[in-house]
C-alpha cells in the first residue's frame, strides 16, 4: 500500500476521538480534513492524549451509511489542478523571502549607544539569582528603541559604552506570555560588544561566506547547496500540497455526484457536543485558557463557536457516510499487510512510543476504520481522471503566492521579535 495518504489518519482523528461511529457492517470511517478548525483541533489533542484516550471510548452511535447515501458515479471523478513542479524562480523567491531574516552587519567605530542603534550585545537574566531558562544569549543583534525586549531593556543601554558592562533592573510586563516570568523582577547583565551597522541581504548579494556564517547548521556552506537544498524542501511541500488538492477535489466532486438523505439520529448533535468539549479540554491543557476567555482573545462569541463546529461537523459527517457507503460497496476490508504497513507509518510519522501507544489512544475498530477510509480514499484518487494544468488556477495561485508573501513578511516579522525571555517580543533568533 503506497504511504501517500498517511497522514489521512491524524486528521481524521480530529473527528473520530470525539466518539467513533460507523455503521453496523464495519465500514470505513473519516472526517473531512478540510478546515483550520480541524487542524487547530488536532494540534490541541495531540498535546493531550488523555483526552483523545477517552474520548476514544465514547459510545458510538450504530448506523448503515447506506441508509443515509444516495451513491453516484464516484468513480473516474473529472478533476483539474494546477501545476506543482517547482521552478528556478520558485526558489529565487524562497530565497529571498528568507534573507529579511537574516541581514548581515558592518562594525561601525562608533562606541557610545544612541537611540536607533544597532547594537551587539551578550546578556543573562537572573530571576532569584539564578539564570532563567531562554533568558541568555551571546552575540545577540539588538536595534534600540524597536521595543523588541521588555520595557527599560533598550533604554538602559543608551548612553553606555562599548565594552561596558551594564546591570538592568527590570521587571517582566503582568501580559507577558510566559506566566512564570510575567509580573516579575529580573535582573540582566548586559555586555555591550559592538555597535553595528545593519544591512538588509539580496538575493545579488549572497557570497559563500554570508551562507555559512548563517545556514551551515542548516547544511548549506555554499549558493549551490542552498538552491538544492530550499528546491528540495519546495518540492516536497508541492507534493504535500498536491495530495491536499486532490483529496480536497475530491470530496467536492463527491459531494456534487452523491446525495445526502440525512443524518443519523443524533449523530450530528453528538459530535459537535464532543467537538467543543474536546476544544476545551485542549485548550485548558495547552494554553491553561477557558474557552470564554479564547472567544475573547479572538473577538467571537460563544454563539459564533458553536455554529462554526456545527457547520464544520456537518460538512465532515457528509463526507464520512459518502466513504463508509463506498467502503461497503466495493467491499473495502482490512488486509494484514497493508494494515502493518499503515500503523508503523503512523507511528513513525506523528511520533507514537509504539503501536501499542497508538492503539490505546485511539482504539483498535478507529485505526482499522481509519486504515479503510484510506483504502477508500487511493481507490478514489487512482480511478479519478486527473489533469494537471498550470493554467488552471492562476487567480487561486496568485491568491495564495501573495498570502504566502504576506505569511512570510509576518513570519520574518516575528524572526526579529519572536517571544523569548528577553522580551515580549525578542530579537533572539
């Protein structure tokens, strides 16, 4: 069994932890994984297999799929996508969207910090006299006045020398994210090493030098090496990328040729309940956050919440009866190779101490049922008529190239201010 659609079962899971259901016969279950509230759900649970183990358990709600399902011609689906291969261009820009994260530096003669400056510092934090974790750093770059450490950080270093060594009494703002820090007094002694001058890097400009200096623990020591190796990562996102697409494709063309009669009873109920008592419990597990005070930290409400799960747990349960009335159908079963094959992957994958693990987490009939749904998923994807045309989607390419642009303007962003002990928002990289 090809390894493809592995990573079926992770988002599958989303669902399935929540209760598993399936019909009486043993058919295929899934989940549709379309959808953020999905994927923000899974990395909840992951975090928290206490929670995926009993929810696993949960009583399941007995159905026919067939009951539900009007099958139409699901096979030989007509489905158009884009290109994926990746181009000298492609990797150009990639290049290049890094290099904001890493500029280069002149030493400047300058030896008196001013407001504005780019400073090179070594520093460590102490919290009840001992250093605190992520709090130290040598060779640091530091732009003063950016508001990148905590309030009284930068303006303690304007005025002072270079070479000087400058002790800052400093307390951590009661928001910091970091709740053993937050609302606390530290103190950091700071070396200033150097003011410099910072010179943002183009892709022209890139020497040899400038890569090992900056990704040879990355692998790359020379131009060479680093196109192969961003076309290598390029290419193996597109082929990621293409396997969402066609599944994607897919279930929309499923949900064009099928017709749902309805669900079973309660079963929609039942989920979105599980649904939003799994969001719960991992956000009280992850995030120490009840689930009123996220609403608030993203400007929704309860009301909104709850009708979003319902709508994305509608969508999935249609897609869910579409292949368990597939499965059954074309008598899909559970062959011991390839269901082997499956477990190992997934324990590799995502991670699990071994089988065993895995089972106890999700329970034998959900790995069975979710190694069907991917049987279900290949057969649907090898008799579908695929056509590959860079042509197709260029409005949904230049969408998607121009949000990606802006990730990474925000990604690079947050290189230079990512929160670190130092600061809210640290330089650290």
């Amino acid at each position: 069994m090809k390894k493809k659609t592995v990573w079926f079962l992770a988002a599958a899971c989303t669902l399935a932890l929540m209760g598993g259901c399936g019909d009486k016969g043993g058919n295929a279950q899934t989940e549709d994984t379309k959808g953020d509230a999905a994927e923000e759900s899974q990395a909840e649970e992951d975090a928290d297999g206490e929670e995926k183990g009993s929810s696993a358990q949960a009583q399941a709600i007995e159905y026919d799929a067939s009951d539900y399902v009007e099958l139409g011609d699901y096979k030989n689906l007509k489905i158009t996508l884009g290109a994926y291969e990746v181009t000298d261009d492609d990797v150009k820009s990639n290049i290049e969207s890094m290099l904001y994260n890493y500029p280069d530096y002149e030493d400047l003669d300058k030896d008196t910090v001013e407001d504005g400056d780019t400073v090179n510092i070594d520093y460590e934090g102490i919290k009840d006299g001992v250093a605190f974790d992520g709090g130290t750093a040598q060779g640091a770059y530091l732009e003063i006045g950016s508001g990148s450490f905590i309030p009284g950080f930068e303006e303690g270093l304007v005025g002072k020398k270079v070479g000087e060594k400058v002790k800052l009494d400093l307390t951590f703002p009661d928001t910091y994210g970091n709740k053993e820090l937050a609302g606390q007094a530290v103190v950091f002694n700071v070396t200033i090493n150097k003011i410099v001058q910072k010179i943002e890097m183009t892709y022209d400009k890139i020497t040899d030098e400038y890569i090992t200096k900056n990704f040879a623990a990355q692998g790359y020591n020379n131009m060479e090496e680093l196109e192969a190796g961003i076309r290598t990562q390029l290419e193996a996102s597109n082929e990621s990328t293409k396997a969402t697409d066609i599944q994607d494709a897919i279930f929309d063309k499923l949900a064009e040729v099928c017709t749902i009669k309805g669900l079973p009873d309660g079963l929609l109920e039942s989920k979105v309940t599980e649904y939003i008592e799994q969001y719960k419990s991992g956000l009280k597990a992850n995030y120490g956050m009840e689930m009123e005070e996220y609403l608030e930290s993203i400007g929704s409400t309860e009301e909104e919440f709850n009708q979003q799960a319902e709508e994305f747990m509608k969508e999935s349960l249609n897609n869910q009866l579409i292949l368990e009335a597939i499965a059954k159908k074309e008598k899909i079963d559970v062959d011991e190779e390839g269901y082997a094959t499956y477990k190992e992957g997934i324990v590799s994958d995502y991670g699990y101490e071994s089988e065993d693990a895995l089972i106890e987490q999700y329970g034998e009939d959900y790995v069975k049922n979710a190694y069907l749904t991917t049987k279900t998923l290949e057969m649907l994807t090898e008799s579908a008529d695929i056509t590959y045309d860079k042509n197709a989607n260029k409005d949904a390419e230049a969408e998607s190239a121009a949000g990606e642009k802006q990730a990474a303007g925000d990604a690079d962003g947050e290189g230079e201010e990512t929160e670190g002990a130092a600061g809210d928002d640290s330089v650290e990289e």
